[in-house]
C-alpha cells in the first residue's frame, strides 16, 4: 500500500516538475523574443546609447514626461523635475540622478537624430 502511494507521490512529482521546466523554458523564449524584438526597434546608434547611459529612449521620455523629442518640453520639464527633486528642498537624489540620466539619454537622441538628418541632407545633395 504505502509503496503504491511512494509511486504515485513520485510520478506526480516528475509530472508536476515536467510542467514547470517546460512553462519555463517557455517564459524564458518569450522573453529573449521581447528583448531582440526591441534591439531590432531602436536604431544601431539609438541601442548603443542605451546601453551606454543605461535607460531606454521610451524610460527617459517617460522620467521626462515627454510624449516627442522636442528640445524646449525636454528642458522645461527636466528643469523643473530636477528643481522640485533637489535634495535641499527635501527630494531624493536617487530621482533627480534618474532625472539627469533621462535628460542625457534624450539629449543623446536628438544628437543622433541631427547627424542622421545631417546624412541624409547630404546623400539629397549628391
């Protein structure tokens, strides 16, 4: 009897394991998936930025609170958060470091944006 019951405990336990290694596994493909599927959305330079500064285009707008890459919201928006985060007026250097880092990021951008524009107005003119 109780060896019947050790068997039966034994098989649940490699079924049950089974599933999970598989929902795993599955979990694990799906993410990678996201994660190139993003690499592929951003631009060569725009990754590399990234990965540089440490937070995504999409982070920094949203730190930022900026829905486009227009330099006046940027600086407006970063002045202000940057302000109201500051430590002597009972902030939190953690957010205004994400504050700046948000405002570098997107400064990146729009660099990268002027020198594409850049390119392009060349290959036009030839």
């Amino acid at each position: 009897q109780a060896k019947y019951l050790a068997q039966i405990i034994l098989v649940g336990a490699q079924v049950v394991g089974r599933a999970f290694m598989r929902a795993l596994r599955q979990e694990f493909a799906a993410s990678r998936a996201a994660a190139d599927a993003r690499g592929r959305s951003e631009r060569p330079q725009s990754a590399a930025a990234s990965r540089i500064i440490g937070i995504s285009l999409q982070e920094a707008q949203q730190i930022l609170n900026v829905s486009s890459l227009n330099p006046e919201e940027i600086q407006k928006n970063y002045d202000h958060l940057f302000k109201v985060n500051d430590k002597s007026v009972g902030g939190s250097f953690y957010l205004q470091s994400k504050v700046v880092r948000a405002k570098e990021r997107l400064d990146e951008e729009l660099r990268i944006q002027a020198k594409g524009d850049k390119e392009k107005g060349r290959k036009a003119e030839t």
